[in-house]
C-alpha cells in the first residue's frame, strides 16, 4: 500500500457513528440536514400532486362506476414501468432543454410512482363503499355531490390513507434514485461512497435513506389514526370491511398498492 | 343528461385538457432545442441499433443477465413464501410477526439494501438477497390472502368428502387460491425486473447499464435503447405471466370475467 493511501486511511472515519459525526469533508455531498430538507421537499411536493390528480379522478370516476377497464389497464401500465427508466429518460430529455438535473426529472417520475396506487385504491374504496348506506343516502334525498362528500369518501378514508401511506413511503424511499442521474437527495451518499468505495459513506447513505422512508412511514401511521372517522377506525379490517370488500383487500396494507416499480 | 353522465363528462374533459395543455407545453420546449442540435445530436439514432454489428450480442447478453436475477430471486421468493405462508396458516400467531417483519423489508430502499449488502457480499450474492427480499411481502401475502379466501362451503364439502388436511389444501385451498397467488408472482417478478435496474450500481449488467451509461456518456441513444428495452421486458414478463394465469385457472374465465 502506498504512503498517500496509508495517509487517506488515517484520516478517514474508522466506524459509521464516526462519519456520521463528522462533517467538515462533505463538501461535495451536501451537509445531512439539508439533504434530508430537499429529499423530504422533493418527495412531499410529488406525493401531494399525485394524490391531487389521483384521488377526485378516482372517486368521481368510482362513484360514476365509469371507466372501469380502462382504469385497471392503465393503473397496471403505470405499475410495470420501472421508475429507474422514467428519471433516466426524464433527466435527459430535461438537460438537452437545459432544465438541468434537477428537480422535475425525479419529482415527475415519483408522481408517476405514487399515482397507480393512489387511483388504484380510491376507485376500489369508493366504489365498494357500503351499498346500504349509499343507498340511505340517496333515500334521504342527497345529491350525487353529497352522497360522494360525505358517505362515500369518509367511508372510503381508511383505504385511501392506507394506500397514501404505502404510497408516501414508496415516493420517499425512491427518492434516492435521484443521485443516480445527478441529482441531489440522500442517495448522494450512496453514489458517491460507491464511486470512491467508502464503505462507511455508503453505510451512512442507505441508514439515513431507510431511516428517513420508515421515520415517515411511522409518522404517517400515526396521524392516520387522527384522520379516520372514530366509527372506522379499526381501521381496513373493520368488521363491514373484511365481509364486503374481496378477500385480497382485507389486510392492513390494500394488496393494490404494492408492487409499484422503483 | 343524468347527473352521473355530466360528472364523468367534466371530469374526463379537464382531464383532457390538462395533458393536451402539457402535451403542447412540452413539445413547445423540445422543439426549441436549436437545429443544429437536432441534427448532430438527435434523441435516437436507428443506425445504432440495426448498422452496429456489436448490438444485437450485447442487447441479448445484457437481457440475459437481467432475466437471470430476475428469475433466480423470484424463484428464491416464492419458495421462502411459500414455507412462510403454510407457518403462518398452521401457527396464526405468526402472522403479524411475519407481515411487520416483510413490510419492514420492503420499506428498506432498494439503492441502500444493495450498497449495504455488497460491503459484505460477493455482488451476485447481495442482489439476491434483496431481491429476494422484496418478493417476501408481495408473494406471503397473496398466498395467505389467496387461501383464506376461499370459500368456508369449499372447505366444508372437502371435510365431508373424508379428505385428509393435507389433501384439502392439495386439491381444494391451493387450488381455488391459485389465481390470487399466480398474481402475487407476477407483481414480485414485474416489481424485481425494475429492481434489477438499480442493482447496476453494484455492477450487475443487465438493461439498466445502458441507461446509465447512456446518462454518463450523455449518449442519448443508448439511454433510449436502455429505456425502451426495459419496459418492453417488463411489459412482456407482464403479459406472459397473465398468460400463465388464465391457462392455470380455467374455471376463472367463466365465473369471474375480470
């Protein structure tokens, strides 16, 4: 081993608490704090613009029992398309315009990551929602508008958080596929510890990217609690929900948001 | 016009004509690109792919090895499910334990997965493993959710017709559920294929290492071989295992037509 090697080694990190506590040479990655900022930034304004188109489309198109087949189709095109391939493609197509790296190649890709979940499981909650009470509903007089606002979407609340929160951990976990196409946000640390084979670097990446996915996705959990109307709140495996809605829907986290394409 | 009609209507129409609205803001942007651009640097060059005579051998190699990871961590997958989904089924306190352990897998980020593992794996090694660990929730659950569906009348002729436990769930559980859990498979296989993407980072091959070599060498062509071949692939792995699901579950076709 050379002498400037041995050198490099002496003044590295010997352990990952210790890279983490250090912080003057992060001068090409970016301090953590403001990657956590711009990865929960990028992350938050994706997931509120897919659920901003998905979840009205969705439940007006549900509550018109309209488009059903087209709906499934293209919910399962977007599900197949590997998001890797969207930013790549995004980020390219946004330099060659000089729009640079950042940050509309990976916000797009993340709406497009968060929008079949989201749309996949308002439709089915809204359009499974209790036939009985929707039908009260329209005896008692209450227009469509009505009849959607307030017996069909707060019926449907538990589905569609639980989908929002699967959703929300998928955007920011994914997020991190933005430092492969020159982004910025915590994967930096990821790409950059395997470009130069810092172990610890790359160690500290993927902690803090899976620390920040779950904190969210524990943050989330807790909240929903708050949102959902108190009579649903054992949640999806409410005893009208596993009797109605199709034996594959009846587990905490809908089936239908799984299986999005990082 | 019923209120139902005039909601879809209005609703298909901005739908309609936000992404017209896009559509002209886009190509707007794109055609702004100076022509000289066009010309020297254009978006794909066909001569890449059909005038180069390395192509074809390095698109076929570099489809093999995604196929192989592919297909080896899926595999891997549905064996471990299945042995967890019949532990879960015969010892029902399993079930949360299993299913919090499996979604806190598939919380983990596929990027910090791989770049973990492979400080202490050989490359392949680490991206099977986590692989293989992404299809644990998808599969366990479809299985879990396949058979507890299935009808309590089903189970109950099974039971009068004197069969073993064992032989119910050969030849009645495993069967009726076997549509839920033919799609648990191809949901795993499909989510894998754009995983399988990422794990270039640990130089693997496979599609993905066009995309970005494309982007480093800012060689648009390649990037768009890259992109357009793993969709295909992932949109054919799709329809070939739909496939396989209407061929194993013909009794399917004629009840449920969904």
């Amino acid at each position: 081993m050379s002498a400037a090697a041995l050198l490099a080694q002496a003044s590295d990190p010997t352990n990952l608490w210790q890279w983490l506590s250090t912080s003057e040479e992060r001068t090409v990655t970016g301090d953590i704090p403001s990657q956590v900022w711009v990865t929960l930034w990028h992350s938050v304004l994706a997931f509120v613009v897919a659920a901003a188109i998905a979840i009205p489309l969705a439940a007006f198109l549900a509550h018109a029992r309209r488009a059903e087949v087209a709906s499934t189709w293209i919910v399962n095109l977007g599900r197949v398309i590997p998001t890797v391939t969207i930013v790549g493609l995004l980020a390219l197509i946004s330099l060659r315009n000089g729009f640079g790296f950042e940050p509309w190649p990976i916000v797009i890709a993340l709406i497009l990551l968060a929008l079949p979940p989201l749309y996949a499981n308002t439709y089915t909650a809204v359009r499974d929602a209790l036939p009985e009470a929707v039908g009260a509903a329209r005896a008692m007089g209450l227009t469509e508008m009505q009849i959607l606002r307030r017996v069909e979407l707060p019926l449907a609340t538990p589905l569609i958080l639980a989908a929002s929160r699967v959703a929300l951990t998928q955007v920011v976990a994914t997020e991190a596929l933005a430092a492969l196409f020159g982004g910025s946000g915590l994967g930096r640390y990821i790409t950059f510890g395997l470009a130069n084979r810092d172990t610890f670097e790359v160690q500290a990446g993927a902690v803090l990217v899976a620390g920040l996915a779950m904190t969210v996705d524990l943050l989330f959990w807790f909240v929903t609690r708050f949102i959902v109307p108190k009579p649903l709140r054992p949640a999806p495996a409410s005893r009208h929900a596993v009797q109605r809605i199709k034996p594959t829907q009846s587990i905490t986290i809908p089936i239908n948001s799984l299986g999005g394409t990082p | 016009m019923s209120t139902r009609r005039k909601v879809t209507l209005v609703t298909l129409a901005v739908a309609l004509v936000a992404l017209v609205a896009f559509g002209i803001w886009a190509v707007g942007r794109i055609s702004e690109l100076d022509e000289a651009t066009q010309a020297t640097n254009p978006l794909f060059r066909w001569e890449y792919l059909f005038k180069r005579d390395r192509t074809p051998g390095e698109l076929w190699e570099a489809t093999r090895q995604h196929l192989e990871l592919t297909i080896v961590s899926v595999a891997i997958g549905t064996v471990l499910s299945a042995v967890l989904a019949a532990l879960i089924l015969r010892f029902h306190w399993l079930r949360g334990i299993v299913f919090t352990f499996a979604g806190f897998l598939y919380t983990i980020p596929s990027l910090a997965l791989f770049a973990v593992l492979v400080t202490y794996n050989t490359n392949w090694t680490a991206a099977v493993i986590a692989l293989t660990s992404y299809t644990l929730l998808i599969i366990t659950r479809n299985i879990v959710a396949g058979i507890d569906g299935v009808p309590q009348a089903a189970l109950d002729a099974a039971d009068g017709l004197g069969m073993s436990r064992i032989q119910r769930l050969r030849k009645v559980e495993v069967p009726l559920a076997m549509p839920v859990i033919l799609t648990g498979v191809r949901v795993a296989t499909v989510t894998i294929v754009g995983l399988v993407g990422i794990s270039v980072v640990i130089q693997l091959g496979g599609l993905a290492t066009y995309i970005f070599d494309g982007f480093k060498r800012t060689y648009s062509t390649v990037l768009v071989l890259g992109t357009v071949a793993m969709v295909l692939l992932a949109v054919s792995l799709d329809l070939l295992l739909r496939g396989v699901e209407r061929l194993a579950t013909p009794w399917a076709r004629r009840s449920a037509a969904r």
